[in-house]
C-alpha cells in the first residue's frame, strides 16, 4: 500500500486485484471459495477418506443444476481470464479461419469468448446449466460478440452436442468424473468434432509423482471432498482417457502465467 498525507491507498499493482471497479477484481473468487457451501466439504475428512469420495448429500456439487455454479460463474471469470486467452493463444496460433467451437461447462464463457475476441470469425456455443448461460451470455455481450455466440442447456452427457466442431473446450471439467465417466463424454465429443477437430482441455495436472506442482497435487483433495469420484489426474491417465475414447493422439502443454495446463487431443 502507500500513504500520503495520512491517507492509504493501493498501488497500481494491488488495485489491479483488489479494486472492485477492476475487472480483474479477485476478491468474489476468494469469496467464493470460502462459502460455506464448499468449505463443508472439509470440516470433516475422515468420512471422506474412507468412502473414497464426498459425504456432501447429492452427489456434491455435481447435483443438476447445483446453486453453486451461478456465483461461481460470476466471481471466477477474473481469475480465468488470463489462462483462457493462454489457451486461445495456443489452439488458435494466430489463425482466424472461420471455425465452430463449442464450449463444454461454458460458466462464466471466458474459454469460449476468448477464441471469439481472437478470432473474428470464430462461432461459439456455450454449454451449461440453463441459469448458468444466463451469465455467459451476459458476458459474450459485453464483450461485443453475443452475435457470434449460441447456447445449449443442459447436462453435457445428455443434451445434443451438434456436430462439425473445429475445437471443443472442456476446461475445468474432466476433473469431476472418474476415468470411465470421462471416457463416455470423450467418445460423445469425438462424433461430434469435424474430421480434423480439437479437444482442448484446460486442468490442474500433477506431475507422473503427483507431488508436483504442490498446488496442481493438492487440487486432487478438492476433488475428493466434492464430487463423488474425481481426482487431478496426470497427463498419462488422461492420455489414456483420450485413447481409448478413440482419439489419434494427445499433447500436453504448459500455459505461461498460469499454474493449470492443457491438453490437446487429436480426432485423427
């Protein structure tokens, strides 16, 4: 902080993420995650541990259309926004062919308004509960490319996906399943990609002796004190994931400015 004068204000640097006039604001993330809603999860960890998965009644946070996604989409967007465009950067490579991109758990949109804002002739469809779009389509428009953006509700297991996909992003989501749940959803999202598609997929990827990186190792304990079955999974277990839902090959790739990585998945 400075003072002058007896008055304290942030720096240029702190105002960046502590303003809330910033739209980098990371206050409502930290809110976020220390709700109560999720903070429960791990009052008590010994059933947990034993079951092997959350004691949360319904399933976690993976309960349809759970109240927790709505404030998440909002108060997570800032701290997404840098490895959002970090994974457009990479996927796209400069290139503003037109291309369809679908966006699986679309939240806030930021992964999916990303390959718009890069790519002028990028089309997006975002994918998530009903109340969820509400907020990704309130984003896509103040960022001037709602006529470029398209929506579909529902459980990505379940719904329709479309077909003739040039990219389909799943960031932040593979984590909540366990393998053969993820293997389901990666051979629905193959049919649905063009010949020459893309699976981009953004998580937190522990090292082979996942102790490494310490923040991308811990995250497997959230997992086991929310959902029912997922973990951080290495990027051997979700090359697998990729092979035997049928995909070519699989790349894993860091992302500047960001602890979590990607993978990019090749239909053929």
């Amino acid at each position: 902080m400075t003072k002058r004068g007896g008055r304290y204000a942030l720096t240029p640097d702190t105002a960046t993420f502590l303003d809330r006039r910033s739209p980098a604001y990371l206050g409502g993330s930290v809110e976020f995650l220390l709700a109560k809603g999720l903070t429960g999860a791990f009052e008590d960890l010994t059933p947990a541990v034993r079951k092997g998965g959350t004691t949360l009644p319904q399933s976690g946070t993976l309960a349809p259309e759970h109240d927790v996604w709505v404030p998440f989409a909002g108060a997570m967007r800032p701290m997404m926004v840098g490895p959002a465009q970090a994974l457009a950067t990479l996927v796209l490579a400069g290139s503003t062919k037109p291309m369809k991109v679908l966006d699986v758990s679309a939240s806030h949109g930021a992964f999916g308004l990303a390959f718009a804002k890069q790519n002028p002739a990028a089309r997006v469809v975002g994918l998530d509960w009903p109340n969820v779009l509400e907020v990704s389509k309130e984003n896509a428009r103040a960022a001037g490319v709602a006529d470029r953006y398209e929506t579909i509700a529902g459980s990505a297991f379940d719904v329709d996906l479309g077909s003739g996909y040039d990219v389909v992003l799943l960031p932040n989501f593979l984590h909540h399943f366990d393998p053969p749940t993820c293997e389901v959803l990666l051979r629905k999202v193959r049919a649905a990609l063009a010949d020459a598609g893309r699976v981009a997929t953004l998580e937190f990827i522990p090292d082979e002796d996942r102790i490494n990186p310490p923040m991308a190792a811990a995250f497997a304990l959230t997992m086991l004190g929310t959902t029912p079955a997922g973990d951080a999974y290495t990027f051997s277990e979700y090359e697998r994931m990729f092979r035997n839902a049928g995909y070519r090959k699989s790349e894993l790739h860091d992302l500047p400015g960001t602890v979590q990585r990607a993978v990019l998945a090749y239909k053929a």
